[in-house]
C-alpha cells in the first residue's frame, strides 16, 4: 500500500491507551525489560523436542486446544503440577491449572476477573511496571507498602489493611512478587509468608502471588509458595517459562482452585494459547529442566558478579545495592542529586539503556535516584562497558560519580 489515506481517527473506541512506539531494535548496551541470557536459551534440547512432539502428536494441532482441552496441553499441566509440588510445595491437579500467554496475561485475567475502576488493591511499593501501569489503566488505587531485605513489610502492611478498614475499604487483593521479588531481588521470609497469610485470612482479602522468578534462586532452596502454605485457599498463583526458558515463547500458568479458576477460564476468549509452544516445552521440560536450570542461574550469577564489580568501579561508593537472591535484576540507588528518568535518556542517547526507578514504584520521589538493570541479556563484556559508559554520563548530566574508575571495592559477604 502506497500510503495511508483513511482516517481511523473518529472511528476509535474510546479510552484507547497512547499509541504504541515503533520498534526502534535495541540499544548497544541494554539493560532494559526481562530479557534472558541468549546464549543459555537450550536451542538443540528445543529443536529436539520439537522434533520429537511433532512427530508423534503433530496431527492434533488440527484441534483448537489440541486433545487437552481449554486448560492448555495436558503433558505440560502435569509437568507443572509435578514441579510445583516438588519446588514449591503446591499441591495441585492439573486442572488446576490454566495454560496463559506468558504470565502478563495471567495478570490480565486476574485482573478482569476481580477489578473495576475505583477499587484499592496493595501491591509491594517496588513492583512490575507491567503491574502498575495495568492497575493505572484500570484506574485501581494501587496502595504501595515498602519493601526491606526480607521482602514486603508486614508491619507496614497490617497497618494499610487497618486504615482501609476504618475507611470501610476492602481491598481487592494483595499482589505480591514474594521469591526473587521485581525489582529488589528479595525473598520473603517464611515468618513473613505466615504473618502475610494471617492478614489476608483476618481481613478476607485474596492474595496474588507473582512467582515468575522463582526458579532463578542462587542457592536453588526456593521456600514453600503462599499457595502451598495458604490452608483457606485464598491465593492465586501465576508463573512463568519466560525467565526459566525463554520470554518469546509466550507461556504462563495460573494455579488457582476450580471456583476461580472456571471463572478466570471463561473470560480467556483466545480459544487456547499458542499450542506449539506449549508442545515443545512439555517435551523439554519433562527430561531436561532440572539440569537446565541450574546451569542458567550459573550463567546468571556470574553476570551479577560482573555487574557489581562494574558498578563497584565505576560509581564507586555512588551506587549503593543489596545483592539479589536470584534472577535477574539488579535495584540500584543512586546519590539523591541523581534524577533518573533523566539520566536514562542522556544514556540512551549513549546507547545504553536503564529503566529508571519512578517507573517501578508507586512512591515515584522514593524511585527518582534508583534504576532498575537487567544483567541477563547483555554479555559481560557489555556490561563492562555500558557501566564505564553509563557512570560517564552520569559525572556529566549530575556530577556524580565524581570520580570514575573508583579503585576502593566494596566488600561484599
Ligand atoms: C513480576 C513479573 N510478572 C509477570 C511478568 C510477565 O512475564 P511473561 O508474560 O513473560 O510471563 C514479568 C516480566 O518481566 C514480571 O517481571
């Protein structure tokens, strides 16, 4: 077509989100998104699996939801409802679970099924941008309780749900990232997870636990999920292939008990989720995820390492951090002179990309001088130079670091 003449303009529905931005490839130095590590994405184990689950099953793509049903391919639900069981606790059918495209729509679904405009819901006061912006375009009131070391505060917490109450508010759930949190990296203690239960229970508000990231943990001791440890059942639990395989593959989960879950499955009108997709990581994941993944954590780690030692040399004491538990991000604070949606453009225009720590708070001063940087993708050799590049930019735009390659390491436990 030569060129767009028509004009859909006064056609549109009303309360269209803002035009999307054209792709524009990605950054030099990219530490943006939840991207993965392309070099431990399994390619030969995938085409294998491929290969392999065509061969033998391929005839039944020519059914919506394949011989499995709506849920998603049966294989891949007993996989999980195996893995969950043994990494997380949960136990679980497989028709308790419902095959999504990738997590985010998970978070729609749940979403849909229990907000409207003008509800209140908690959420860690760090959270997924992904999660803010949804709950900002459903206009939800999204009430931020701060986060420490060992995950969301409770203390803070109960207060929250006790202010609530005296204003005759009932919150529509309490969202949480509770293992290898987004984007602090901590995991919630198991007290914490008992008390955060307890408070769900005392003011009958559900619980929606976001474990995207929980496989990716150091020392691999992932603690009981609060779906396993919930006795009253009320938790909805998502997850996600996208940061223990890979993110383009598109697939998620959610687990929740057949009431909710037959509601939540009668508003996914997509007739299935991609069922290739689905196919190949049955296949895969049956024989090769528990050796895959400590394999990708140890890849991970080490780009951590190489990250804080970057960040050690060229910001010096500038740049302060906790050390993540696992996954992959790294929550930065900067000194206070330090605005960074600023500076993340001023490093853009450098060829590196951050995400900037407003977008990921609902307190946006507390966010103005931190950033979130995502150490997966980028090699380390990327990282090297992005953080010489990103620290340069930052003396020039605010005056700190002041001086660049710090020689005095932090010393690190
Ligand atoms: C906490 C959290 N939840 C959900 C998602 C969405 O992931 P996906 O849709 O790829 O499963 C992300 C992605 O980064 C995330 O960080």
């Amino acid at each position: 077509m030569a060129s767009a003449s028509f004009d859909f303009a006064p056609l549109l529905a009303p309360s269209l989100p803002a035009p999307a931005a054209k792709w524009a490839g990605f950054p030099k130095y990219n530490f943006i998104g939840g991207n993965n590590d392309a070099d431990q994405v399994p390619v030969d184990g995938l085409i294998a699996a491929a290969t392999a689950v065509l061969k033998r099953e391929g005839a039944t793509l020519a059914s919506y939801g394949l011989d499995s049903g709506p849920l998603g391919y049966r294989p891949l639900r007993e996989f999980l409802a195996d893995k969950l069981k043994r990494a997380a606790g949960i136990t679980c059918t497989p028709d308790e679970i419902l095959i999504t495209s990738g997590s985010l729509q998970g978070l729609d679904l749940v979403n849909r099924l229990l907000l409207a405009p003008g509800d209140t819901v908690l959420i860690e006061q760090e959270s997924y941008q992904g999660s803010l912006t949804r709950l900002d375009r459903l206009r939800v009131n999204a009430v931020g309780i701060p986060l420490d070391k060992e995950g969301i505060r409770v203390d803070a917490l109960a207060a929250a749900l006790d202010d609530l109450k005296r204003r005759g508010i009932r919150a529509k759930y309490i969202y949480t990232i509770p293992t290898v949190q987004n984007p602090t990296g901590t995991i919630l203690s198991e007290a914490r997870r008992r008390e955060l239960l307890r408070l769900s229970e005392e003011h009958q508000v559900p619980i929606f636990e976001d474990d995207c990231y929980a496989d990716l943990i150091w020392d691999g001791r992932r603690p009981h999920s609060l779906y396993a440890m919930s006795e009253r059942g009320g938790v909805i639990h998502i997850g996600s292939f996208s940061k223990s395989i890979a993110p383009a593959l598109r697939v998620g989960y959610i687990v929740a008990t057949w009431d909710v879950l037959s509601r939540i499955l009668a508003l996914k009108t997509d007739a299935g989720s991609g069922a290739l997709e689905q196919m190949v990581l049955a296949e895969f994941c049956a024989r090769h995820f528990t050796e895959h993944v400590p394999k990708l954590t140890h890849a991970l780690r080490t780009k951590l390492d190489a990250l804080m030692d970057a960040l050690d040399e060229h910001f010096g004491t500038a740049a302060e951090f906790d050390e993540p538990r696992g996954g992959i991000f790294l929550w930065v604070k900067l000194p206070d002179a330090v605005d960074t949606p600023k500076l993340a453009q001023a490093a853009l225009a450098a060829g590196v990309a951050i995400n900037p720590g407003p977008e990921w708070s609902t307190h946006k001063a507390h966010g103005k001088s931190r950033l979130r940087l995502c150490f997966a993708s980028p090699s380390t050799q990327a990282i090297r130079e992005g953080i010489a590049v990103l620290a340069e930019v930052c003396r020039r735009e605010f005056g700190v670091p002041e001086r660049i390659a710090n020689v005095e390491r932090r010393a690190r436990a």
